[in-house]
C-alpha cells in the first residue's frame, strides 16, 4: 500500500491512501476517535478520478504519527486474530 504524508505539523498529520483502500479509513476513523488524545479524526474521498482518499488527524498530548502508529497496529492485531480464528473454523467446515 502506497501511502503519502501530504501534511505534518507537530499536532496535526494528513496522509493520503490509495484509491482502492478507501474502505480502510472507516474503521481506522472510529478507533482513532476512540483515543483519548485524539481531538479530530476525519477521512475526505474527494473526486474518485482526480483526488485519493485521505485522513486527517489532530492530536493533543501526543504526536498524531504515534496515535496513528497505536491504532493501526492495533486494528492489525484485531483483523489478524479474526483470520486465524476464521481458518480454523474454515479447516473444520466440510464442503
């Protein structure tokens, strides 16, 4: 996945996602909304021809990379343990 910091100021962060991972941004939104220091969290999808999908983070207290870094690998570890748990139960299922 190609991901492009467009902005970084020391409370602020806007990164842009490739066009055909839009659908990451809603669940990503609502965990960083969730944080406690997290003050703004928001994605634009903007013209689907001619802008990529991007995020937009404000933080207070912390950095927003390191929140972001937080979240993402949380949601990882989420996503992870519901495909290992998914292909043990897909072992069993018989066709």
């Amino acid at each position: 996945m190609e991901i492009h910091v467009v902005e970084k100021e020391h409370d602020s962060l806007r990164v842009e996602f490739p066009r055909e991972e839009e659908t990451l941004l809603i669940p990503l939104v609502e965990a960083l909304q969730a944080e406690e220091k997290v003050v703004e969290a928001r994605y634009y999808l903007g013209h689907p021809f001619l802008e990529r999908p991007s995020l937009y983070l404000k933080t207070k207290g912390e950095k927003p990379q390191q929140v972001l870094k937080r979240v993402l690998k949380d949601l990882a570890d989420v996503y992870g343990d519901a495909l290992a748990d998914f292909d043990k139960k897909a072992e069993k299922v018989k066709s």
